[in-house]
C-alpha cells in the first residue's frame, strides 16, 4: 500500500494556489492543534472554510472569534470579522446586533473598572494630586473569562445541517502572539472611542461600516485630497506622511490596530493634512463621512470623543515638526 504523507503547514499557500482546500484544511487543523492559542491562525482557519465552501463552519468560527474579540476590547478586529460573515452571507444581520451587545456590555465592565479605580486612588483625606488620569490607570481593562473557540477538524466536520463542531478552549492570555503587550494596551484604550456611542448609534455604525486590506506600500488616502471617510484599523500598521514648513518629506508617526485616521478632514472639512501607506499588510474599517456626520448630528457626544482624538493628533504633529526642527532638518 502506498504511504500518503500528512499535508504540510508550511505548503499551505502552494495548497491555496493549487486549490486544494482539503490538504490546507487537514494542515491548517493539524497546526491549530499544535498551536490552540493563535488566533490568526483560526482566522486562517475561518477563510479557507469559506473558499471550501464550508461557508457554515467558517461563520461559527468567525461568530466564536468576534465574540472574544470584543470581550477582549478589540473592537476593531471584531468588526472586521464580523464584515467577514456577512459578506459569506448577507442576510446573517443578526451578527452586527450581537457585536453591538457585546460592546455594549464590554464598555459597562470598563465603566465599572474605571470608576472603582478612581476611588481607589483617591485617599481618605481627598484627592491625591500624583494619581494618574483614569485613562493612564486602565492601560488594560480586565481580561475575559476564558472562552471556548473553535478549533473544526475538517474529518470530523458533521454533515449538514452543520452542528457546533468540537471546541478546544484558549488560554485567555495575550490572544495575538505577534503583538506586544504596549500594543495590546494601546488597542485596548484606543476602543475607548466606543464609549461615546449610545446604542443606536453604535447600531448605525456597525451596519454601515466597510472593511479593507492593503498591501505593504500601498497608498490609503494622499494629503490634499478631500476627505470622504475615516478609517479603524483593524490589523496591521500604517506610515503617517506629511511635510514639515520647509516642505521637506515628514514622517510623524506609525499606527497600528485600534488606531484611527483621517478624522481631521472629517471634523474639518479640509482636504486630507498627511498622507497615509500601509507599512505592512493593513486591513482598515473604513467609516464614511455621511454615516458619521448622521451620528454626530444626533449625538454630539460622539463629536466631542472625536474632537479630543484630533487634538491629540494635532499636538503630535506639532512635536514632529518642533523635533524636525530642533534635529536641523536630519
């Protein structure tokens, strides 16, 4: 009898460009076991179902990864996936009502966080002068209960009707093993922007939102230009390129996942002050200027979280040009 060698998950992309999707699955699935606490991998997982045309099975993957997303505070990523379900099936609305639940309840949770740290760090005899800000102090919101996450074995994938296939639970430490944890911290206090939007306008927001992905290099949007949307990011990182009063090339600053851009255009209604390329392969949540100003119309205190982001990212322009300056034009 002839010996068939285990697929391996170092060809997984020969076997995606050959189209072998049982081979990529049988690797992939073999690699989540060795691995159960990679969540990209599972996102890997969940694509291949979908172009298996397993389009059940990778929803429930997605649906258990949004879910843990957003537990997590990843709100940027669980929107990504969750745009993921809905372009394998466009009638699965009820996921964006889900993923409005969950941030909903997650930012209550850091609510309540926040507040029991404030009177902890005020003293009996008033208030301490050297405490940190509330924003400083919940660097990392309180971690999730551990959280089943699916783990399909493509031989043991039950026949239609699809039932819940096996789960493998994950440890519910640093969930992606390439970002650090300042990152994590900085993704995390980033969603703080959530916090602003009452629950039918985060309902607005998720059923408008789009999702997209650049290569390394690739242009987002050019200083100059109108500003027609702001964007989230949701994985990856971008250059932010402007130039400095001699009109000499500016590099001011490198963001990553949970990070925003292209606000200043959208409260301003000026063209585009920087331009934004993808440093590595980017995926953004893309917000349109009708949607958002919709919002902020109705609920001004959307505008106002804005306003503060866009004056932090003015006054961070301002320290790359004075260090441009004081470095002499290096």
């Amino acid at each position: 009898m002839m010996f068939k060698p285990k697929p391996r998950f170092d060809q997984l992309d020969q076997y995606l460009v050959r189209r072998e999707y049982g081979l990529a699955l049988e690797a992939i699935t073999d690699e989540i076991k060795r691995r159960p606490e990679s969540f990209n991998l599972l996102l890997r997982q969940a694509e291949i179902l979908g172009l298996a045309g397993d389009r059940e099975q990778a929803i429930y993957v997605y649906r258990q990864l949004a879910q843990h997303y957003a537990k997590e505070g990843f709100y940027a990523r669980a929107i990504a996936v969750t745009n993921k379900i809905l372009r394998l099936d466009p009638a699965r609305k009820e996921v964006t009502d889900e993923l409005a639940d969950l941030i909903t309840a997650q930012q209550e949770v850091e609510k309540a966080s926040r507040e029991r740290l404030e009177r902890a760090a005020v003293p009996a005899g008033g208030a301490d002068k050297t405490a940190p800000a509330p924003a400083a102090q919940f660097a990392h919101p309180p971690v999730a209960e551990d959280e089943d996450v699916v783990v399909v074995d493509e031989d043991e994938a039950p026949a239609p009707p699809v039932a819940a296939p096996a789960v493998a639970a994950v440890p519910p430490a640093e969930p992606f093993e390439s970002v650090s944890a300042e990152q994590a911290a900085k993704e995390r206090d980033a969603g703080r922007f959530f916090a602003a939007f009452p629950r039918p306008a985060l309902d607005q927001l998720l059923s408008s939102t789009s999702v997209l992905s650049f290569a390394p290099g690739e242009t987002i949007m050019r200083e100059g230009e109108p500003g027609t949307a702001m964007f989230l990011i949701a994985d990856g990182a971008v250059d932010v390129h402007t130039h400095d009063t001699a009109g000499r090339p500016l590099q001011l600053a490198t963001l990553g996942p949970g990070e925003f851009f292209g606000e200043v255009a959208m409260l301003t209604g000026r063209p585009r002050t920087a331009t934004i390329v993808a440093s590595d392969r980017a995926t953004v949540v893309e917000i349109s200027h009708e949607d958002l100003e919709s919002i902020m119309t109705r609920w001004p205190e959307v505008r106002e979280v804005l306003q503060k982001f866009y004056q932090q990212r003015v006054q961070s322009t301002a320290e790359a040009m004075l260090a441009r300056l004081r470095g002499g034009g290096a």
